[in-house]
C-alpha cells in the first residue's frame, strides 16, 4: 500500500469453456407453406432457415417462439405446438440443442416484414415440396430424414 490507497489484487479470469445454447426455430406454416428466410448471420450465412433464435433465461419454448418471430417478422403467431429437438454440432465453436415449434399466422393476410435487415436477407413462404436451395444445414438434415411439420388429419 502506498500513499494509504489500497490495491486491488490482479484476478485473472480463466476463459469459460464454448457450452451449447438452446435455439428455438418455428415452422410456421400456411396452408402447405413454410416461412423461411434467407440469412445474413455468420452461422448458415446465405441459407435458408426459419425464423428463431436463443432461448432467453426464464422463457417457455412458446414464448421464445412467439417472441422471435414477431421480433424478426412482425407476425403474430397462435397455436404454437412443441415437435421435436435436434442436437447441433454446427461448428467448432457453435453447438446448438434447437426446440422445433410448429404454428400458424394469426392473420393469414399479414405480410412477413424484414425486421431484421442485418440477420436475413427477407421472408417468404415456400412449398413444402418445393423448398428453396440451399437450406440451412440442421433443416437440411431434417428434410432429408422424412421430417414432415404439418399436422397429420
Ligand atoms: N432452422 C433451424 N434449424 C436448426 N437450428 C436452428 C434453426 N434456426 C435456428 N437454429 C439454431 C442455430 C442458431 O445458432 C440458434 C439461434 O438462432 P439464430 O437465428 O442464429 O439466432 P438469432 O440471432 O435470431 O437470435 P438471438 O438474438 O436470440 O441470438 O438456433
Ligand atoms: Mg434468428
């Protein structure tokens, strides 16, 4: 001590281990389309892929796919209906477990807005038999495994 001005002990923070994230995706579907976009962000950059995020502290998986559809769309969504979950080892450093939700508009009239402009590219409805190329690498896989979204009546 000097000048009596107490000094703070250097700490070093070890660096945190990468742990996986929980992601949330919504096939959001109308009729036979699906809402995918194209998108901007690192992960998956110019693919194909539903709307989604991270799931947030305290959250429902409903309410995290209620609430980044809006934010990323601007589209109300109702009956939100849990899938499936997949694991995602997409990259060294990006490691995902991703909640799939399935819902509809509550509006089919309301058209998807770009609410995100630096995340993707904009939003449009695709055929399920006719899905855009290329997809984002976990859809990829789900498609070509069989997985179907819509309901079975
Ligand atoms: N269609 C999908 N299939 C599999 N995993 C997905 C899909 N969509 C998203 N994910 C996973 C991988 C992503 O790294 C993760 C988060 O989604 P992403 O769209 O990248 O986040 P975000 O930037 O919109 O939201 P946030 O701001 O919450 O991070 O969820
Ligand atoms: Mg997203």
């Amino acid at each position: 001590m000097e000048n009596g001005v107490q000094q703070t002990p250097a700490t070093t923070t070890p660096p945190s281990p990468p742990m996986p994230k929980v992601g949330v995706a919504v096939f959001l579907l109308k009729g036979s389309k699906v809402l995918l976009g194209k998108r901007l962000s690192a992960v998956g950059h110019s693919t194909f892929a539903l709307p989604g995020g991270h799931l947030e502290f305290g959250e429902s998986f409903e309410e995290c796919a209620t609430r980044e559809v809006k934010e990323e769309t601007g589209l109300i969504i109702d009956k939100t209906e849990y899938l499936t979950v997949t694991n995602n080892v997409i990259s060294e450093k990006v490691h995902t477990v991703c909640v799939f939700i399935r819902a509809v508009p509550v509006d089919v009239n309301q058209k998807p807005e770009t609410l995100e402009p630096e995340k993707c590219a904009g939003w449009d409805w695709y055929e399920w038999n006719n899905l855009p190329k290329p997809l984002f690498g976990p859809l990829e896989d789900m498609v070509q495994s069989g997985f179907n979204p819509f309901p079975t009546t």
